[in-house]
C-alpha cells in the first residue's frame, strides 16, 4: 500500500474566522510529498482549525489552497480525498471493524474482490485480525484508534490529516500508538498533517513542526531546530520547559548578547534583535554545577531537591529572588549554596 | 490492651452491614420514592384497565362471555371502525415522522431565526384539538379561504375538505406534527455530527451519508416516534366528530366505543371496544418494534 503521492501541497495566506474571532491569521505553508508534519500549539492557537480546512470540513474566510497548482480548497471533503483520522475516532458505531474500514471504499464502488482484499491490508496493518467482525463500542481506546487509522490508510489517501489522535488514551497506550503511527508512516510514507498540542508528540514524530500561537505561525523546522534554536520567547517557552531568567542586555552584536543578571554577566546567543530589558531562556538540563568560578556562572542556593532516580530535580534560587529549575547528576540537599555554570550557546536571549 | 467493643458499638456495627447488605441486593431505601408514583399508575391505569377487561366479558344480555367481541364483528357498522380508524392513524403518523425527518435535518445546526422557526413548527401542540378543528373549518371549508382561491384559479365546485376523511387527517397532521418533529429533532441531535464529517472525507456524498450513516442511525428513533405518533392519531375523537362525519367516513373506534357506553347505555360493549381499541394498537406497536429490534440501537456517539 503506498499514498498517491505529490510533490507539493501549498496553502497560500489561509484565513478562518468565526464571528469576531480570527482563528487562522493567513497561514502560509507548504508540504511536500512524503512528510509528516506536526501542528503544534495550545488550545485556540488554530491548529484544528487549519486542519478542518485542508480536510474541507471548514471552508476558508481567505487565502486559497492549492495540490500541485490545482486549486482544492473549493471543492468538498469528499472530493478531496485526504484521509482524516478523528480526536474522537468517529466510527460508525452501527457497523463492524471491517465494514468502518471498507466505507470508504465501497463509498467508491470498489469491486468486492478487491474491496477484500484491500480491508485485509489495512486490518493486518494494524494488527486487528482478530478483532474484525466487531463492533466499535466492543473495542478499547486503542483499538478504535487502530480502526480509525486504518480507515483513513485503506484508500491511499495522498494526504492523512490526524486531529490529536492519540489525546483521549492513557500514557503507556499514547506511547505505543505513537510509535505505531510513526511506523506507519515510514512503511507506507503517506503524507502527514498531524495536530497536537504536545510538545513532545510533535517532536517525537514530526519530520518537520509549525508552531502556531492565536492562528499565527510562530516558526516552521525540523524538530531539532524547534526544540535547540526557538525563533522567540513563546516558542522557546513552548518547546520543553525553559527557565525564564530576567536580564539587561549591555552589549550585543549580529548572534550574541552580553547580559546582567543576578549581578553577574552572561554571554548568550540571540535570534533577533533584543530591547535592553529581556529574558534568558535556559533549560534545567543545561546547567551545570561546578566548584571554580568562571564564565558564565550563577551562584543560587538549593531550596527543593527531588529525587528523579538517575537525576535529581533541584529548584534554587539567586540572590535577588529569580527561581531556578536545575536537572543535575549532583547530589544536593536543601541549603546548599551552588554555582551553576552555562554554555554560551543555550542561553537563548529573547525580547 | 485492646477495648472490647461494647453490645452497642456491635449492634450499630450489624446495622450498618444490615443497609449495606440490602444495598448489595439491589434494595435501597431511595426506592421508597417509586411508591407514590406506583400508586397513581396502579389506581389510574391498572385497575380502570383491569376493570375495563373483565367488564367486557359481561355482556349485558349475560351468556357467552365473548359476546360482545363477537357483535362487535359480526356487525359490519361497527367491525369497519378498526380499518376506519386504521386508514386515518397509520396514514397520519407516517406522514408526520417523514415529513419531521428533512425538516428536523435542516434544523440541526445554528442558524439565524431558528428559535422562531421552532416555536412556528411546535406552537399547534398548544392550540388544542378544537380550535385546530375551528381554524380548518374556516380555512378549508365550501366558503373558506382555501375554496375561495380555488374557485377563483378556475375550479367548477369548492373541494370538500371538511366535514370527511381529509379534515380529520388535516387536523391529526397539525396537532401531530409537532410531537413527532421535536422528538425526530432530538434524536437527531444525538448523532454524533464528527460522523458525517468523517464519512465525507472518506468520499461520501451528501445522499451516501445520509443513506449509510443518518438514516440507520436515526431509524430506531423514527420507530418510536412512529409509535407515539400512531397512539395519538388512533385514539382521534374531537377532530374525529368536528371536521369528520362521525357517522360514516370517520366512525372511528372511539366515537363507537363512546356511543355505545354513554348513548346506548352498554358500558360492557363500550369496554370490549376500547380493550379492541388497545388491541389493536398494540399489534402496530408489536410490528413497529420487532422491526426495530433488527436494527442497530446501541450508542450514536452524540452529546445530546
């Protein structure tokens, strides 16, 4: 089985808005043949609804869309043909797994020889061979995830859109059918548009992430440069946590910042151009506690230490109050007085 | 050294098990609460139904206790009320379930004016069935409204619209419909809308979805509305004697069951037609239901 691919699926400046509200703010994006890409951002940032207007559930306020120069965004869902796997499944609930998952091509008028075995495919696919000729409400979570998928897959869809799919399972099944689904998509490479607002889904299984805030891109990359290198603070507080220390900039030049914070200068590296009171965005594992005074050193005290087995969770604070969040392999206890020190390169200084 | 419970300690310790045990039977002291309502169903259905029954199996004439089952047959007057009433219920039920169905359908989503809408559609349920019968006599009647338009478009006669089978079927439409409407409304508000949406992306017409996945979906409601609505128009009387010709075309089985009992003065017969008159929608029901039992009735994915 292997998608109808394309080189290029181009929204042009795609605009949702409902009511007074202003959901999508002129998307611009491109996907290429053969990608995963992930949505990311909170609840109201407009991943949903950019992906209700790839699907055609939701026609556009503006902008266009366009499949390898054909224009798609007036046509209706069933015209398009994109596969669309639902947050709450949305299985028929009166028919069996095999008849969810040959819909959509009986919907098509397949013959019944191929129609079998097609079903077959996409059934052992994802491994529901035994489960077959049940009904949705007789299935767990993860199976009616499994059905849905398989639903989407079974037509070749040249693009799959998955709207948070894995949101309503628990932690260890969420991490299974992640996997699955990355598996399915490297052995199939079915081009895909995936919405969530896990930060770590999206890294886990994105070739590339669109980070959106109130129906704004924020910034577009491979998960590497999303996570290491945020173009601005949102992102950079979005993408794992980050401390947020408060800090005057005293000198900077085309890539670093020379700040002051806590009475103590810091060198950091910047994405733009930074006003004179900023933040450093540093992340808990990036700290580490030494003994020797140095370049780029903070002294802090240990409030609260965790035990996270391998590592220890450590908050401490500065001498003028900022609250630090601290990962290191030290063992620590409450009141000691540390020096943490931080490569130049992941003090990441923003506006 | 451990205290020894006392015998009142113990005692309060076997009461608690005893409301826990009875708890884990199923008995709970909340079910108290069923008991006024027991009572009512008991003293204002079960025993006038009961009473009713074994009436009618004393004839006043006295003799074979089938008596009155038996006249009621063998008089063809009387024997035609069942297809009267039939004709005029089935006919008028059907019609109000289908015809909610598109209009429901329309009235799923947000709209502008839709609560005006539906008071439109739901305000007869409050007219009461005479002034419905009024309303269609003016409208439809040899002088009315309807007859003038007509005559005036070229017709030779008024139609007759009233005062015969199609004034009463008017009149179960307009107090009908909208029972069958609201309900039609809310079960299909109950179907999950993410499945149609789901069925489009996977290449399903307008017409495919709502073949595959409305209409099987809503079919188990329909059958319920069907049934209620059946009720209502069977049981037809007002309308029946006020826009009908209660003495022929629309001798329906309760105008014979009232004539009989308060007229003529035979409550057993009256009562065999009624029991007949129960029968008889039950059999519909029991048909209508069956049918239902074959369909798929399990969640439809809804929040409604």
């Amino acid at each position: 089985m292997a998608g109808q691919r394309f080189a290029e699926l181009h929204l042009d400046h795609v605009r949702r808005v409902f009511g007074d509200t202003v959901a999508l703010k002129g998307m611009d994006l491109t996907i290429k043949g053969g990608e995963f890409v992930a949505l990311l951002g909170p609840s109201g940032c407009g991943k949903s609804t950019a992906l209700n207007c790839l699907a055609g559930l939701l026609p556009l306020t503006g902008g266009r869309i366009t499949l390898d120069g054909r224009r798609i965004d007036d046509l209706p869902p069933e015209k398009r043909g994109f596969g669309m796997v639902f947050q709450n499944y949305a299985l028929f609930p009166h028919m069996s797994v095999r008849r969810n998952v040959g819909f959509g091509l009986s919907m098509r008028k397949t013959p019944r020889a191929e129609l079998t075995r097609r079903v077959d495919e996409a059934v052992r696919l994802v491994q529901l061979e035994e489960h077959q000729h049940k009904f949705p409400a007789q299935l767990s979570g993860g199976q009616q995830q499994r059905v849905a998928i398989a639903r989407a897959i079974v037509l070749e869809p040249p693009l799959v859109l998955m709207d948070e799919p894995l949101s309503n399972l628990d932690a260890a099944l969420r991490l299974e059918m992640r996997t699955e689904i990355r598996r399915l998509h490297q052995s199939l490479g079915l081009t895909t548009v995936y919405v969530t607002h896990d930060q770590e889904e999206a890294l886990a299984l994105a070739d590339r992430l669109v980070v959106l805030r109130l129906g704004e891109v924020q910034q577009v990359g491979s998960p590497e440069e999303v996570y290491a290198h945020p173009v601005n603070r949102y992102v950079a507080g979005f993408m794992g946590y980050r401390n947020m220390i408060p800090v005057t900039v005293t000198a900077q030049d085309d890539e670093r910042a020379t700040v002051r914070a806590d009475g103590v200068e810091l060198v950091g590296v910047k994405s733009e151009e930074v006003a004179d009171s900023a933040v450093a965005a540093v992340r808990p594992e990036d700290f580490a506690v030494v003994t020797e005074a140095g370049e780029n050193t903070l002294d802090a005290t240990v409030e609260i230490v965790e035990y996270h087995g391998r590592e220890q969770a450590v908050e401490a604070r500065l001498r003028d109050g900022t609250q630090l969040h601290v990962r290191t392999n030290s063992r620590l206890a409450p009141g000691d007085a540390i020096r943490l020190r931080v490569p130049v390169e992941r003090v990441l200084v923003f506006s | 050294m451990t205290a020894l419970p006392s015998l009142r300690d113990q005692r309060s310790l076997e009461r608690a098990s005893l409301k826990h045990r009875l708890a884990e039977k199923g008995v709970d002291r909340v079910l108290w609460l069923l008991v006024p309502g027991a009572v009512f169903v008991v003293l204002l259905f079960v025993y006038p139904f009961l009473y009713g029954l074994q009436l009618s199996f004393q004839p006043k004439g006295g003799g074979n206790p089938f008596q009155n089952y038996i006249t009621f047959f063998s008089d063809e007057y009387s024997a035609e009320t069942v297809w009267i009433t039939l004709r005029l219920g089935l006919p008028a039920a059907l019609f109000n379930v289908l015809a909610s169905i598109p209009i429901a359908f329309r009235m799923r989503g947000r709209f502008r004016g839709k609560r005006a809408l539906t008071t439109l559609l739901v305000v007869p349920i409050t007219l009461g069935t005479v002034l419905t019968a009024e309303g269609l006599l003016a409208f439809f009647g040899p002088t009315g409204w309807f007859n003038r338009i007509w005559i005036a478009l070229g017709a030779d006669e008024p139609a007759k619209l009233t005062h015969n089978y199609w004034g009463v079927l008017f009149s179960l439409v307009i107090t009908g419909f909208p029972f069958a409407f609201l309900l039609t409304l809310s079960y299909l508000s109950g179907i999950d809308p993410t499945l149609e949406q789901a069925a489009a992306t996977l290449g399903a017409s307008k017409r495919q979805r709502f073949r595959t996945i409305t209409m099987p979906l809503l079919a188990p409601g329909l059958a319920v509305t069907f049934c209620l609505s059946f009720v209502l128009a069977f049981s037809v009387f007002p309308s029946a004697v006020m826009v009908g010709n209660p003495a022929g075309e629309t001798h329906v089985m309760s105008i014979a069951a009232y004539e009989t009992a308060l007229r003529d003065n035979d409550f057993a017969m009256g009562s065999a037609i009624a029991m007949l008159m129960a029968l008889v929608m039950l059999i519909v029901i029991g048909v209508v239901l069956i049918w239902r039992t074959t369909l798929y009735r399990g969640a439809t994915g809804g929040k409604g």
